[in-house]
C-alpha cells in the first residue's frame, strides 16, 4: 500500500493543475497550472522505473548483482524537464508580452479575439 | 558510404542543422537567410520525392540510430530489446510529402511577406524547427520520440504565432492559447507513454502493438490519446485555439499550421490502426471520430458564414474540412472489424478521408496565401472595408477562384474527387451522415461567394488606388498550388492508386506494419 504513495501524489499534482487551469484567472497561476502537470507526469515516470532497495543505475561502478532501477524513465523524465524549461520559459514571455499590450494579466480582459 | 540509406535522417537532419545557421548567417547578411531557409526545404523537399518513390516501389523503410538492423547485438553483449528507429511507410510519406511541399512553399512566399518585420532570421529559425518537427512525427517509430517532435513543432509554432505580438496585443494571446492547449496536449501523450512503458516495458509503435493486450491501462491510455490529438488537430469540441491562431499567425505560417494540425491527426490514425487496430472495439470508437468529425464540419461551417475577418472565417473552415477527414477515416475505423463491409465500402471511405488530407492542405494553404496577399496590399483583414480588388489583384483573384472552387467541391478541382469518394461510401454506411456533409459542403459555397463578392467585386475604391499585384515570389508560390489542385483534380485515379491507396492499406494491415520495424525478431 504504502508503494502506492507516489501515485497518490501523481493524482493530487496533475488534479490541482487541472484545477488552477479550468479556475484560475490569471495568466501566471495558468502557467503554474502547466507547471505542476508536468511535475505529476515527470514523477509518474520516475515512480514507474523504482525498484526497492535498488540503487543509481551507473554500470562502472555498481557491485555486481546489487539491484538497479530502471534507467530509462529517469532519461525520459531528464528529456521531459528539459522541454517543460522551455515550455515555461515560452509561456511567461508571452504572457509579458500580453501584459505591455493589455496592461492586465487577468483572463477576462484579455479578450479581443472572440466570436 | 551508402547515402541513399541515409535519406530519411538526411531530410530532418539539413533543415535541423540550417535552423542553427540562420540565425549566425543573419548576423551578416540579413537577405541571405531566407535564401539559405530556401536552399534546405528545397533539398528536403528533394529527398522526400526521391524516398517516397523508394518506399512505393520498395516497401517501408526503417532507418535505425546507430545501428544496421532494428535487433543488433554488440560485440560485448549488449542487445537492447528494441533500438530507436524512423518508421516510414506508406502514409508516413504521404504526410511527408504534404510537410515538405507546404514548408517549400511557405518559405518562398515568405521571402517578400516577411521582410519589413524585425527578426527576420529568428522568423526562418523557427520555420525550420517547425518543418523539422513535424516530419519527426511523421516518421519516427518510436512513441517517445513522437512527443518530443511535438513538443519541437508545438514550441517552434507558438513562437511564430505571437510573432507579430512585439507589436500588437492579439497574436500574443493567441499564442498563449495555442501553448496551454499544446503543452497539456504533449504532457497528456507523455502520461501515455509512461503507461505503455510501464506495462511493456518498450517504447516502439510496433513492438508495442505486437504485444499489446487491450487491458484497463490500455483503455485508459487511448482515453488520454484520442482527446488530445483532436484537440491539437482542431475538432470542434476542443477547437477554441484553431481561428486565434490560424487568423494571427503570418500567412505562410497559417499554411504550414494547417499541416502541422493533420500531422496529429495522422498520429491519431496511427495510434487508433497501427497501435489497437482491431483489439479495440472499433464501432465504438468508430463513432466517436465520426461524431467528432460531425460535429466539427457543422459547427465549424456555422461559425465561419458569421464572420467578418477573411483570415478567421478560412480558419474556421479549416475546422470545418478537418471533419470530412475524421468521418471518412471514422467510417473506416467503424466497419474494420468487419471484412465485407470494409472491402465494400470502408476502404473507399478512407481513401476519401485520407486524400482529402491532402487535398485540404493545397487548397486551404493556397486559400490563407491569397488571404495573407490581400492583407500585404490592403494592410486589412476585415472583409467589409474590402472591396473591389479584382482590378488591381488579377493573378490573386484567379487564385482565390481555384482555392475557393476546390475547397467547396467543385468539379474538376481536387476538393470534388475525395468529397465524392466521401459521400458514396459514407451514404452505405449511414445515408444521414452523408447528407450532412453534402449540406456543409453548399453552406461553404454560400460562405464563399460572400467572401468573392465582398473582396474582389465592386467599384474601384479611392483608398486601394495604390493597391498592385503582389511579388513574383508570393505569385508563385500560388502558382504552384494552383497547379497541383487542378492536376489533382484532372487526375484523381492516378493520385488515389498510387499513392493513397497504400498509405491507407498501410494503416489498415497492422501485421504488415509491426512485421517491417521487428523483422526476424
């Protein structure tokens, strides 16, 4: 059971990113919403590669027969944060970009493109 | 060396290593950027020509990283269960081809449209890195690469988008948009991935697809994918994004948007035939592509007769096109399970579905390129301060004919020849679905007509006195567009045998698809 605990957390992260996405108006707590998807998933991935009482999977130095745990979700999950950087990095410059021109960050009044 | 092998990582790798270039280049010589962005996609372009026909006489290809064959054992030992390969059959180069034809052409016209703005060599930069990302998700093989490529055309587009945003507030905010709904979307196929990854331990399309078993994750997994990449295609539910971003981004940039949208369609093909196919329930899931299919063509096609913004009302139809490929492909999906009804009529549903991917990217592109030559002279999107430019835009005025003729299903252009494929298959399957899309099919003519006559018709006006034809660039860019739609549609049996044909026996027969990547495995 207690195993499970990660994935519990996995549920709370991507639910409360959800959450800020669907009920939050503002254009910076929208890209936090992003943000703590992307931990959920990213810590999915981690949890999916552990093995108990396993350590780092470097091969040169390991003792043989210790356990290893997976090394290619923590490659996926490295791959993965590297995207989400630029991911957040993109979001908040435009987000600046739309405070210079509407002088506001709430999702009500950034709304000229409608119909 | 054998370079002919190398094709498929030759075609993303020369505009991934020019993406790098431009911007030192643009550090000397401003002007020579766009040529060099040129220089690239025509060598791609090049060599997707040369691999489609390879892979239509030949078979599909696969191209393994660092290794001869997909299972190699090194000398030490050490034998991964499956590399990391390009995957490319016979739809994989059908997409290609759209990809490397759309980004050719976008760079051409954008070498006059694009030249008063500032950062002009970050604009090519991110042309590239966006033609480079949605050829990776056309050809790779391998699930997790797939999202990193969407990840790469997601980021490269939204910059794009919110080009112009320096200088005004609303491409900005559709940027914004379309970057939340990319990053959820990519995050979503990489939840996916980790579920795949944790019941079989692989990452392959194919390898997974031999294995897969269809279990409660599995539902789970398909329930994540299907939402997401309509949504990154723009079917109506989720396509709040499609007018913001299709009417803010530059002209050209609208053009190659459109097939960066079918590029997750086809992934969402790929996933539904090549990954499930019939382990899943397939009148079940049918029918949800179908209703979203429908629903997009209506809904899509109410919203754009409203609207007073040229480039909106065509992205609104875009939407409105997306749903004829859904239904055909869904009928397809729908009857697959079922070998009579699929020999009867289900294989021409998809074929009409599949070559009005290509069909749609023609002419929709030729369609926002008239759009973006309007804007060029006029400085103006909105259709009611328009209004007599058949005088002074002759070529234009030819262009927007052709495109709005194929787009709502006129013979002889291209739009007519897989809308018919669409309607006498899908009135076998269910005659209303096929009256509806005939209805959509008049509600985009009326909507047309208005833009013809509100745009080009008319008296002279005083304030377009200076309006002329725009650079021979941007007309042929057209041109060639025009071209291919009216060669299209002289000749569809020749396009439809030889080249949509097997992209859609390539998606149906998954043994053949799984067989190619894991081989004497």
């Amino acid at each position: 059971m207690i195993g499970n605990l990660p994935y519990v957390v996995v549920v709370i992260f991507i639910g409360l990113g959800i959450y800020t996405l669907m009920f939050k108006k503002n254009l910076i707590k929208i890209a936090i919403g992003v943000c703590l998807i992307e931990n959920g998933v990213n810590l999915f991935l981690i949890t999916l590669g552990y093995r108990k009482g396993a350590i780092a999977p470097i091969y040169t130095q390991a003792p043989s027969g210790q356990v290893m745990v997976l090394p290619t979700p923590q490659a996926l999950t490295l791959t993965s944060i590297v995207i989400g950087i630029a991911t957040t990095a993109l979001i908040l410059s435009v987000a600046m970009m739309i405070y210079k021109h509407y002088g506001t960050l709430d999702t009500d009044e950034v709304r000229r493109l409608r119909g | 060396m054998n370079l002919s092998n190398h094709i498929p990582i030759l075609i993303i790798a020369i505009p991934l290593l020019a993406a790098f270039l431009v911007p030192l280049i643009g550090r000397i010589n401003k002007k020579a950027t766009g040529i060099l962005t040129t220089f690239a996609l025509s060598v791609s372009l090049i060599l997707t020509i040369v691999l489609a026909v390879k892979i239509l006489t030949v078979g599909p290809q696969v191209y393994v990283f660092g290794a001869t064959s997909p299972s190699l054992t090194l000398p030490s030992g050490l034998k991964f269960p499956i590399r990391i390969m390009f995957q490319i059959d016979a739809m994989g180069i059908f997409m290609g081809l759209i990809t490397a034809v759309v980004s050719f052409l976008g760079a051409i016209y954008s070498l006059p449209f694009i030249k008063k703005y500032d950062g002009v060599d970050k604009y090519y930069s991110l042309l590239l890195l966006l033609t480079v990302g949605m050829f990776g998700m056309e050809f790779t093989g391998d699930i997790f690469n797939f999202f990193v490529f969407l990840e790469i055309a997601s980021i490269a587009s939204v910059a794009l988008i919110s080009f112009r945003g320096v200088d005004y507030g609303e491409p900005a905010e559709a940027g914004f948009k379309y970057m939340v709904v990319s990053s959820i979307s990519a995050l979503m196929v990489l939840f996916a991935v980790g579920i795949f990854y944790g019941q079989y331990d692989i990452l392959n399309f194919a390898a997974i697809a031999s294995v897969i078993k269809y279990s409660q994750l599995d539902k789970i997994a398909l329930g994540l994918l299907i939402p997401v990449l309509a949504m990154k295609a723009g079917a109506v539910p989720m396509h709040m994004w499609t007018p913001d971003a299709y009417s803010e981004a530059p002209a050209p940039i609208t053009m190659i948007l459109v097939a960066a949208s079918q590029a997750s369609l086809y992934a969402l093909f790929r996933v539904v035939f090549s990954l499930y196919n019939i382990s899943l329930n397939t009148l079940t899931v049918g029918w949800i592509i179908i209703i979203f299919g429908l629903l997009s063509m209506f809904i899509g096609v109410t919203m754009a007769i409203v609207q007073k913004d040229i480039k909106r009302l065509m992205a609104y139809h875009a939407v409105s096109q997306t749903g004829y490929m859904l239904l055909g492909v869904g009928v397809g999906l729908a009857v697959l399970a079922n070998p009579v009804a699929l020999q009867k009529y289900g294989i021409t549903a998809m074929e009409g579905g599949i070559f009005h991917i290509m069909n749609h990217a023609m002419y929709k592109g030729l369609l926002f390129l008239t759009a973006g030559a309007l804007f060029f002279r006029t400085g103006t999107r909105d259709l009611n301060k328009m209004g007599g430019l058949a005088h002074y835009m002759k070529y234009t005025t030819i262009f927007f004919i052709i495109g709005a003729a194929a787009i709502a299903g006129l013979p002889p252009f291209n739009g007519f020849a897989s809308k018919l494929l669409i309607y006498e298959s899908v009135y076998r399957f269910n005659p209303l679905l096929s009256i509806i899309a005939m209805v959509v099919s008049i509600l985009t003519l009326a909507s047309f007509v208005k833009v013809f006559h509100s745009a080009f018709l008319g008296p002279k006006l005083p304030q377009f006195k200076e309006v002329k034809e725009v650079p021979s660039s941007m007309v042929f860019a057209m041109a060639v567009l025009s071209c291919i739609i009216i060669f299209f549609g002289l000749f569809p049996d020749l396009i439809v045998k030889n080249l949509v044909h097997p992209a859609v026996m390539s998606l149906i027969e998954q043994l053949q698809y799984t067989g190619t990547a894991l081989g004497g495995m």
